[in-house]
C-alpha cells in the first residue's frame, strides 16, 4: 500500500443539555460483530450469506437508535451524477456517477459514562474510489468555526452533539461541499483489541512524547506500536508540538496502518479481524457493501492520500477556534475531487472540478474571509 502525506461543545451546549450519546454495547451486540467476520469470508469464497446479513447488519448500526438511523438515511446522498464542460452535453444529462468514487463521514465520538454530550472528537472527510484503489484521508480540526442551524456559531465537534450522526453529516457536507454518501463511527478506546489481534501496526512516529494520562513513551521514528501504545498516539495533543493538528495526523496514520494490516490478512484471518473492527465502528454500511469495497481495495492495490484542511488557531471572545484558509481548502477539495494528490499544488486540476463552485465552499464556515494576518499571527497551519 502507498501512503501519500501532505504537508468543542463546552461554549455552546449547557451542561446537562440533551444531545446525541452512543448507544453502548452489550455482550448480544458484540457477539453479533464478531458473526460479521464470518458472513465476510464467506462472501469473499462466493458463497450465499443472505440468510444472514439482515441479522448481521443490526449490529452494524447498533451504535443508533431507530430515530437516529432514519435521520442518517435522510441526509446521506448518492454521489454526484456525471459533469461535463458543457451544460448542454448528453454527459451532464446522465444520472450515472462519474467513477465509483464516493465520499464517508468518519467521526471519532469521545462520550464517556454517564455523559449527555457526545463530541466528534474526530472529524475526518473520506473519498473512497474502489475502481483507481485510491483512498483520500482529509481531517477537520475539531474546533473549526461554523454555523450550526439553530445554534449559532460553534465548533465543528458540536455537530454531532446537537444533530447526532445525521447533523455531523449535514455540517461536513456543507463545509467540504460534497456529498455525503456513508457515515462511520469510530471508537479508538476499542481499536486496542484489534490492534493487538493484527500483531500490532507500524506507523512513523514524528515526534516522541510521553503521554500524560497513560504514562506512556513513543520515541521518534518508525516502529510497531501494540494497541495501547497505538491509542496513545492516536489520542495524544498535550506532549506534542501542534496539539490537536498532531493528534489528527497521528489518528490518520493510524487508520492507514490498520487498513494496510486488514487488506494483507489472508482469507482465514478474516473472521476474526473483521469481527474485532465491527466492535469498533457504528455505520451506515451493510455487510455486503464493506466485503464488496474492502475486497476490490484488496484487488486494485491501495493508494492512501492524507492531509488536513488548511487552517490556523485564533481566539475570538475568550473561546479557541480554528479558522478555515478559504481559497487553500478550495482548490485543496478540488484536488482530492479529481482523485489527486491533495498536497501537489502543480496539479493541474481538470474542468470539472475546476468550475464546480460547491467543492471546499465552506458555506457553514464562521471565521474571517480574511485571514492572511491571522495565519502569520497563529505561526502554524495545516495543510
């Protein structure tokens, strides 16, 4: 697999407010999971699973009431049909998308017992493209600026809180100005077990740090971590250089290293693996519709794109926020549309996207149009 790289609530929701909370897993639910691991290997050796995947898929959606899942389907959409130069072309008339590439709302959800707010801890944006084998990873800084309908301005993470999966989902379609076709949940803390079942992952730790809640110490440089070193990096802002932007890196690199450890296993490995990974996640997707893309990734050989929408640190009224760099996030969304390297500003981007004004419109966003002082005044971005 090649790996490309590229270069909060608590102000606006009472405490004690009512918002979106995980439902939590039980032993019938995880059990559950676990039988996802062999409908796939089945379905990999072509053999018939029907009987079984309606059962199955509940376990999938576990983490969702049924209000919750009806809210989801509404505001997940198909990818966008075929663009062409020409409006008048027998092209732009077509209803059939363009490539099989289509994009997933991944959220790290950070609710604790007895919580009533669940923060996206993660906000990553996915382009998955199973035909090219390539996978375009882009994170959004948890305190991204934007408007939330009924809310006023917040930070990105409150989304989920307010709106559940199916607000999260609105509010990052608005900002990178695609749409929405798949939304997955992730819970790092239970990422360890699988973590582990693979032998651990190997990852490039840029930066050594000793974590200040579990204690534990990554040097700098290339290494397979265990789980619980895996979610130390993955959960880590206070040790390090950039906080939050160097926490969203890390939890990109490791979904990558995962990915790559998932697609190497062979067949008789994946009961277990898929099981373990279907204890981690809550999503839309159905059991046929993760064996059928994890299976043509397999096949096609995986690319994986990763970067971060360009951004800086501002304060405004007291409260920490992160400003959106309009014309970088722009072109950058253009860039990933086209399934290129999101990083190589000498790509030349071609006219469909190009002229598609709705790519990287942040129409949600809330931080200042100009920004030039601000980025040279933060001293860092992300991009």
């Amino acid at each position: 697999m090649k790996e490309v790289l590229a270069g909060g609530v608590e102000e606006g929701v009472a405490e004690g407010a009512q918002g979106y909370v995980p439902v939590q897993w039980t032993r019938k639910k995880i059990a559950l999971a676990v039988a996802i691991g062999a409908v796939v290997a089945a379905l990999s050796l072509g053999c018939a699973a029907a009987l079984y995947v309606h059962t199955i898929d509940l376990a999938l959606t576990g983490g969702m009431d049924a209000e919750q899942q009806d809210e989801l389907a509404e505001a997940l959409q198909p990818p966008k049909p075929k663009r062409a130069a020409s409006a008048d072309s027998a092209a732009a008339e077509s209803a059939e998308p363009e490539s099989s590439a289509y994009y997933v709302a991944i959220l790290g959800c950070d609710a604790r017992p007895h919580e009533t707010i669940a923060r996206s801890d993660v906000t990553m944006l996915a382009r998955i493209d199973t035909e090219e084998g390539t996978v375009h990873l882009i994170s959004v800084p948890r305190d991204m600026m934007v408007e939330i309908d009924g809310h006023g301005t917040q930070k990105i993470n409150a989304a989920l809180a307010f709106g559940g999966p199916a607000g999260a989902v609105r509010s990052l379609s608005a900002f990178a100005g695609v749409p929405i076709t798949h939304y997955v949940e992730l819970r790092f803390e239970q990422l360890v077990e699988l973590v582990d079942r693979l032998g651990g992952v190997t990852v490039n730790v840029p930066e050594g740090f000793t974590s200040d809640t579990s204690g534990i110490t990554l040097a700098t440089g290339e290494q397979t971590l265990n789980g619980e070193q895996a979610l130390a990096f993955a959960r880590e802002r206070h040790a390090v250089s950039s906080g939050d932007f160097s926490r969203a890196a890390a939890q990109r690199t490791i979904i990558k290293a995962i990915a790559d450890e998932v697609l190497a296993a062979p067949p008789t490995e994946m009961p277990s693996l898929v099981g373990s990974l279907a204890s981690c996640v809550t999503t839309d997707y159905t059991v046929a519709e993760l064996a059928d893309a994890a299976l043509a990734l397999k096949d096609s050989g995986l690319t994986v794109y990763s970067a971060a929408c360009p951004s800086y640190s501002f304060g405004q009224n007291g409260i920490s926020y992160v400003g959106t760099m309009y014309d970088e996030w722009r072109t950058m969304m253009q860039r990933v549309d086209a399934g290129l390297d999101p990083a190589d500003e000498s790509a030349e981007v071609p006219e469909p996207q190009a002229s598609d004004e709705e790519l990287g419109a942040a129409t949600n966003a809330r931080s200042p149009r100009d920004y030039a002082g601000r980025v040279d005044q933060a001293g860092f971005k992300d991009n």
